[in-house]
C-alpha cells in the first residue's frame, strides 16, 4: 500500500519548511499536512515471477499505464522520467505538456524540470569532490573554510561538514519573506550576502538530531565557493554537468537565454484547469534549490553515482568516496533507515534505496538510487500531486520487478500499559523558534492516539493503525511503513521516527508549543472578552449611575475585548490565508499592519492590569463583578502570552 507523502508529514516546514523546505520546505517533499493519509492502493502484487528489466516494451507499457492514471487521477499537466541500470538508460520519456498554452509535449532530453532541493546532490557532490582531494575535511570546524560567513560558539561542539551533509547540525529552520524571490530582479547578489542577512539560530548541538535543514546545504555551497575560489554556478557547471554531459542543466537563476526555449512551465490547478504558476528563484539559497534540469541529464547523473563515479569518459568522483557518499552516516535507529552523506535512505520491498526529493509551489521531483540493484529512478512533474505520483509509480515498479520477499514478523506482545505511553502530541525537529516563522507551526503537530491496544494517526477514512512488532517499533497494518521510538533513561518517550523520513524526526511537543492548549486557553479568554462587550451598552442604567472612574474601568474592559477578539481574528486570517508562495517570498503590507495590533493589545492589557488593581483597591461594584473584571484582565493577559510565545508581538522577521 502507497501511502501520500504530503499528506503523512507536517507542515515545514516549512517553511519552514524551511522550508521544505525550496518548499520541501516542507520542507523535501511538498510541504505537507499535520494528518495522516488515506492509503491508496499501488498496483496489486500477483505471486506471478517477477517481470525482467531488460524487456525494455514490457517497462515501457507498464510506466505508460500509471502515469497515464495517475495525471488524470492526480491532475498533473506533464511529467518525466528516466530509468537508468546496470550503467545504461532503460527509459527515458515524457508525458502530458511542458507548455500547454504552446502545446509543448515534454521531451526528456530537453524539457526542463525545476528540481528544487534535489539541487542538494549536486552540492553534496561538489563537496566530495573537495573531500577527496584534501581540501575539505568532513569532521572539521566549517568556520575553518567559511570565509565570509561565521557559525556563532552556540555550543562547545563546532559544526562540521559531516553534520551538513546529515542535517545534524542543529540549526532552526526559517524561510517566511525570504526563502524565494518571485521578481528576479530583486535576486539577491551572493549566497553570502544571504546569509549575512539571514543568519539561523544553532538550537541544539550538533551531531545530536537530524532536522533537514535548507540552510546548511547553503552553507555547504558557500564552503564550496571559499574553498574551491569558483563561483558556486561556474564550480556545478564546470565539475558536475560538463563531466556528464548534461547540457540541458544549470543551477543559474533565471534561466540562461539558451535555455528559455526549453524551460517546462509550472502549474496551479482551479477548477480542473491548469493555470500557470508564478516562477519562483532560490536567489541566495541556489545550492539548497536551483537547479532546472532534463530527465536524461539526470540519467547521466544517476549513472555516475551507481557506476563508482564514472560516466562515460568523465569521473566525478573516485570509487571509493561514491561508496563513502552512499553508506549510512547517521541513524537513530538502527532497525530503521538513516540518512547517508546528502541522501535520505528508504526501504521499498526489504531493497534500501538512497533517495532525495523537491519541490516547489509547482513543481514535485524524486529521485531514487538502489546501489544494489545498479538501478535509478528519477521523476518529475509541473504540477498537480506529483510527490504521490511517485511514491505509486516506484512502489508498483518494486512490486513488478523486485516483489517483496515474504517475511514473518516476530510474534511481540505489547501490553495496553507500555502501548499506552506513545499516545500524545509529536512536532517535527525541523522548525524555528527565534521569530514569525515559528507560528507557522502551530498546527504542525502530529498526534498519535490508541485504539485497540494500537497506535493510531489521523481519523475516519484517513485512520491509520500501527500495531508493534517489537521494543519501541510498530508497522502499519497491511502495509510495511514502520515507526520507531526513543526513550530516555527512565523510559520516557522522547522522539518518534517515521521510517520515510529518517532526515526528519519528531520529538514530544512541550505544553506550551501544543495547539491543543493554546486553543483550549484561547476559546476561554475569547468567551470571557465576549461577556465583556455588552457592559456599557446593555446595563445603561447602572452604567449611568456609576462614578466616572467606575465607567472609565467598564469601557476600558469592553475595548480591551472587543480590541482582543479583533487583534486575533484579523493576525490569524491573515496569516492563515497566505499560501506558500506569499509566505517565502515576502512580507505583505497587510501583515506588517496586522502586526501593529498585538502591539496596542499589549498597552491595552498593561492599563487593564492596573485597572483592575484599582478595581479591588477602591471595591467598585460588587465582588462577583470585580472578579468577572479581573477575568477579564487575566484574558488579555493570556492572549498577549500567546502573542509573546509565537513571535506574534512586534515584527519579528528572519
């Protein structure tokens, strides 16, 4: 069973994230949901041998009949794909349009896909490339090769290479009004002129957790500018794509002139129609996400990494750093996929493929590398739901050509006690803390229940249960996804580890960082601040017969709620209703203004806090009116607690 990426992982990140993550950021697939999916089925296994490879038809056919399926169930205008194995491409073709206003049909060979975070393999790459040849050592203080950027001491332990390349870092993620530029005009000048401007937070120590981080692959690809004294475009074009003869490829932003007749379009589905998409640009973040490449190009790529570094007559790297790339360089679990030097590992029917995928507000691509097998896989699409496009089309190749072996779970016994102890919120590692961007996760969260003595996600028809098959490890039923746990000492839960995003783990939501409380704290200040509105008009009478210091305290109560409900239905609309594009790209007029709100609301719940010292000092009105007044203030002071803790309060940008 295929189950949606994007709709399995929360938001990111965005931005997060960074976000993807590029989007990815949520984040490195689209910028996912804090629910879990529906399953849906991939094409049904037979107990039928498995179907050869080399009966180039018979693949050909069968990749003909999902992706014909998949664009019209998944409304995607056009797609790519190339298949490479044993050193040779085996398909290469394109489906539906790259243009649809010019009726463009995609050609895998010219047609140009932006890849977004995939871009990372080709700064992993470039980075190896120095590794071996003495001037960059992996476990090495980064600030050693920074030469125009510095890591903050945060922590005793330096930041190094090795944490980059497995996003152990421990840098927050951040992205809001600067993670993509939509006018290449305002393209930043340099990658460190970017990072200059928006330096991250060290929130962990390194080494410790991984959290896909689009910041460290840029500082990866500023070290490969420092160290190498080439331009980060000119060193990718010079030391990967003209080795590999992949002329239909760059990472320069915006496309080349040469390249715009070949430049596939993005689209926005409304309605059941296509609509073109904005462009967007990494800028400053290129080596987390520029790149815009062909299908066939990416085969030559594919074919280097599989075939010891070596394509055709060019060598990117020496056999025994390819191998070194693609081993597992860090895992939480052992019983579980880790994340090698740049790749994410995945298992797909007990064969571990090393993968990585993009995207952007149109564009959805994989890419995916069985060592084992001598076998990549990559896939692009301009729009629509192409992240699930993918995960189906790889699955049912797995399932046809390498069917799982069967394999008998251990019998394990769980009791409900020792079950019982996962139930709660879970928040992804990638997130930010430091300002506005941290809001942006409030309803990133994951929250797993028990039902039946099993774990659960999501609800309804998008239930999901996870029965364990062994000491903090549960697999979903009828299917092979698994998730793992980390305890402490004590045996508390810590983290959750989802076995499809090994680069992007989950630890326990704090109390305040839950959405859960803060709505249930919310929804009580907000039907206090609506008992606090009538006063002046409903109990007119009284109201005139009070003294005016006793009116003063009654309208300030009404304004400070009427302001209250105000501040936080117009802040929460407007940043709930940017998508995004309007997220990364900028910071709106309309949310700066909206800004301005919390602010005055913090002047308002100081002259309430004062009020009501004066209420029970001078013992207006009645005690059970003096305590619904000091409800009243406490309200105020909960919705600015709020504003505090999410970076609501003042304009707190990246």
């Amino acid at each position: 069973m295929v189950i949606t990426m994007q709709k399995r992982l929360t938001a990111g990140l965005t931005i997060l994230a960074v976000i993807g993550l590029s989007v990815s950021l949520i984040f490195p697939g689209k910028h996912a949901m804090a629910e879990t999916a529906q399953t849906k089925p991939a094409v049904p296994q037979t107990e039928a041998p498995a179907a050869n490879l080399e009966d180039i038809a018979g693949l050909t056919a069968f990749v003909d009949g999902i992706m014909e399926e998949d664009m019209n169930r998944l409304q995607i205008p056009g797609a790519v794909i190339s298949i490479v194995k044993d050193g040779k491409i085996i398909l290469g073709k394109g489906y539906g349009s790259s243009n649809l206003e010019q009726a463009t049909p995609v050609d895998p060979a010219t047609s140009m896909f932006r890849i977004a975070s995939t871009t990372k393999l080709f700064t992993w790459t470039a980075v190896m490339q120095l590794v071996e040849q003495g001037k960059i050592d992996l476990d090495t203080d980064i600030n050693t090769y920074l030469k125009s950027v510095k890591i903050p001491a945060t922590y005793p332990e330096p930041v190094t290479m090795r944490h980059l390349m497995t996003h152990t870092a421990g840098f927050e993620e951040g992205g809001v009004g600067y993670q993509i530029v939509t006018d290449p005009a305002g393209l930043p000048g340099s990658i460190s002129e970017t990072l200059h401007k928006h330096m991250l937070a060290r929130i962990r120590p390194p080494g410790e957790m991984s959290a896909y981080s689009n910041y460290g692959a840029t500082l990866a690809g500023m070290i490969v500018e420092d160290v190498s004294g080439i331009p980060y475009n000119d060193y990718i074009q010079k030391y990967i794509f003209d080795p590999l003869d992949m002329k239909h490829s760059t990472v320069v932003e915006p496309l080349p002139e040469s390249f715009i007749p070949y430049q596939v379009v993005g689209y926005n589905s409304e309605d059941g129609s296509f609509i073109p998409g904005t462009p967007t640009f990494e800028g400053g973040f290129r080596p987390a996400g520029s790149g815009t490449v062909s299908a066939l190009d990416m085969a030559h790529f594919m074919i280097a990494h599989l075939q010891n570094g070596k394509y055709g007559d060019g060598q990117i790297l020496k056999p025994e750093t390819a191998a070194f790339m693609h081993s597992t360089a860090f895992q939480l679990d052992k019983r579980l996929p880790g994340v090698a030097l740049g790749f994410a590992e995945k298992r797909v029917n007990g064969v571990t493929l090393i993968s990585h995928g993009g995207s952007d507000p149109m564009f959805n691509t994989e890419l995916y590398l069985a060592p084992a097998k001598q076998l990549g896989i990559f896939l692009s699409y301009n729009g629509g739901q192409g992240s699930e496009s993918a995960a189906n089309l790889v699955q049912a190749l797995f399932n046809r050509y390498y069917p799982a072996p069967e394999v008998k779970q251990p019998e394990f016994s769980a009791s409900a006690e020792s079950v019982q102890k996962y139930a709660g919120s879970y928040q992804f590692t990638r997130r930010n803390i430091s300002d506005i961007d941290k809001f942006f996760n409030f309803f990133a969260q994951l929250n797993v229940t028990i039902a039946d003595n099993k774990l659960s996600l999501g609800s309804g028809s998008e239930q999901q249960l996870y029965r364990a098959i062994g000491p903090n490890l549960f697999q979903l039923e009828g299917g092979t996804d698994q998730i793992g746990f980390l305890t402490d000492e004590s045996g508390k839960v810590t983290h959750m580890l989802l076995d499809m995003a090994p680069e992007m783990p989950l630890e326990r939501t704090p109390l305040l960082d839950q959405s859960k409380f803060w709505l249930i704290l919310l929804g009580a200040a907000g039907f206090i601040f609506i008992t606090a509105l009538p006063g002046p008009l409903f109990f007119r009478r009284r109201f005139k017969a009070m003294t005016p210091p006793e009116k003063r305290a009654i309208r300030l109560s009404a304004g400070t709620a009427g302001w209250a409900l105000l501040s936080f239905i117009t802040l929460f609309m407007v940043i709930m209703s940017m998508d995004i594009m309007q997220k990364l790209s900028g910071i709106s007029p309309l949310l700066s203004v909206s800004l301005v709100m919390p602010i005055i609301m913090a002047g308002l719940t100081l002259a309430m806090l004062v009020s009501a010292i004066l209420v029970w000092k001078n013992k207006y009105w009645t005690a059970l009116k003096r305590v619904h007044y000091t409800l009243v203030t406490l309200s105020a002071v909960v919705l600015m607690i709020f504003f505090y803790y999410w970076n609501l309060l003042g304009w707190q940008f990246g």
